[in-house]
C-alpha cells in the first residue's frame, strides 16, 4: 500500500504537468521523423542507374548483356539497362544515369584477335563517389568478361570439332558464373552502405536516453511535495523513494521505445525478419535498464554540479 501511495502521488504530478510529457514527446517525434525522412530522401542517392550501349551487335555482346541482366547480380542497389548511344548520353546530362559504358564496334573480332575487350566508359563527373565506383564496377565487370572469354577461347582450343551450337553453350555457362558474385569468379563486390538508417536508428537510441533523462528529471521537480506528504504518514527512505521514480521513468520510457521501434521498422526500407524481434526486444530491454540504472545510480551518488556532469558523460 505504501509503494501504491508513492505511485499514485507521482502519477498526480505528472497529470497536473501534462503539458511538458506532451512537449517532450512533440520534440522527440519531430526528430524521429525528420531523420527517417532525411533517411527516405537520401535513398534515392545510394541507388545506382547504369546504362549499356551495344554498338558491336554481335551474339557474343548480346549474350553479355542477357548475363548482366538488370544489375541485381553485380551489387545491391545497381540497375543496368541497355540505351542507344544518344539515350544514353541524354540521360547522363540529365544525372538519371549515373553513367554507362561502351561495348566498341569490333569489340569481339578485337577479343579474338588480340585478347581484350575494348569499353569505353561515361560518367558525368571524376571526382564523385559514385563516379568512382561505377570505374570500380565497370573494372570488376571488365575482369569478369575477361576470365569468361579466356575460358572460351580455351573451350575453343581444346574442343576445335565442337559445334557452333556448342561453343554458345559454354560461353552462356561461363558468363552466367562469370557475372555471377557468388560464383568462383568472384570478386570483391560493391556495397552501397545506406547510412541514412544508421543515422535514423542512432538517432532514436538517443530520443531514448534524452526521454527517460528528461522524465526523470521531471519527476524529480516533485520530489519535495512528495517528501512531505510520506513524512506525515510513515517512514520511508531517499532510496526507496528513487527506485519508485526510476521504475516509472523505465515503464514510460519503454512505452516510447516500443513506439519508435515500431516506427523505425516500418520507416526504413531495411527488410526485417520476424524472427529478429525476441532479439531486438531483448536488447531494447537492456538498454533503457541500464540506462536508468545509471541514473539512478548517478542521482544516488553525486550531487550538485557533480551530478550534471556524470549525466553528462552518460549522455
């Protein structure tokens, strides 16, 4: 009944001063919302539209591209189409591509003859990340061909009887594992790190921390009135009164933390699995209880100015 009393006097205050919870969950919300809006604008940018024009039409480029397919097989977030050369270049002056490359007229009759692979590659500028990585890509790309077409002429060599029909089938196996990341010529394959979700959910682990802070210290504001009114009816303890202010604090702060991981969840275009959340539930658990442990530890062992700062280095 005296554990009851205590929450029941704290619960009082908090409705008598509503209008700062509804402050601090307004501010708190505008920054989870803005960040996962900035994460859904900044989206776009890791994505990468590539263009490929065939100007040597021969059944080896054709089969190439057919290997290639959209992209998804070269790294996450990359799109090839095939254009012609004016599409292509439209496209770039218009940042729609980020940019293309160039199969050479002759680029086969060059392969069989001298061993390369003539491509020529369009960007719209050298300095930019993404310039830079489409060289990476095209050179990982240019590696690949180069392994595929070097099996074939060795098919070729070996196998001088076999048929035509023959020689297409094993070019198509070797550039299928070629092309293929997860295949035995792979190299080191691109990744778009989408930083945007990592800002957005560093973000919320501190709407968190700042919630529960601010609720604790809220509560305190109340701590006299709360005093005196224990002191005329029993004994109690600084202790006992602090435990009921942080379990409050942790209640209400998981309340929040459920929210926004809700809204995390469905905010960012991360896949996630199902059977993630008894993890993700366990680890959110730990952080906001041993977050208010150390508020409460702090408020237990320091005062003053000395208070502030361990709250600060918490932060």
């Amino acid at each position: 009944m005296k554990t009851i009393h205590l929450f029941r006097i704290y619960h009082s205050f908090l409705l008598k001063k509503w209008y700062l919870i509804i402050y601090l969950l307004f501010i708190l919300a505008a920054l989870l919302i803005t960040l996962t809006t900035i994460q859904h604008v900044t989206e776009d940018d890791n994505h990468f539209n590539i263009g490929v024009v065939d100007k040597d039409q021969s059944s080896e480029t054709k089969l190439i591209l057919n290997s290639i397919g959209k992209g998804s097989n070269l790294g996450k977030n990359v799109s090839i189409k095939a254009y012609d050369d004016k599409q292509a270049h439209t496209l770039l002056k218009k940042h729609k591509l980020q940019g293309y490359f160039v199969f050479d007229k002759g680029m086969t009759k060059a392969f069989y003859k001298q061993g390369e692979l003539p491509i020529s590659v369009y960007t719209y500028d050298q300095q930019s990340m993404k310039s830079v990585v489409l060289s990476q890509l095209t050179d990982s790309v240019y590696q690949r061909l180069m392994r595929s077409m070097g099996g074939i002429l060795a098919f070729q060599d070996l196998a001088p009887k076999a048929s035509h029909s023959d020689s297409i089938n094993v070019m198509t196996d070797l550039l299928i594992t070629g092309l293929n990341r997860s295949g035995a010529f792979n190299l080191e394959p691109i990744h778009l790190y989408d930083t945007g979700s990592y800002y957005a959910i560093t973000g919320f682990l501190a709407t968190v921390f700042i919630f529960a802070l601010s609720l604790f210290t809220v509560l305190k504001m109340n701590q006299d009135t709360v005093l005196k009114a224990r002191l005329k009816m029993f004994h109690f303890s600084k202790e006992r009164l602090l435990i009921i202010r942080a379990l409050i604090t942790w209640f209400y702060t998981m309340l929040w933390s459920i929210v926004g991981v809700v809204w995390i969840v469905f905010s960012i275009p991360n896949t996630f699995e199902l059977y993630n959340w008894p993890t993700l539930a366990i680890h959110l658990s730990y952080y906001v209880t041993f977050l208010i442990l150390w508020l409460l530890l702090i408020e237990l062992l320091t005062t003053g100015l000395l208070n502030s700062i361990s709250k600060v280095i918490l932060a």
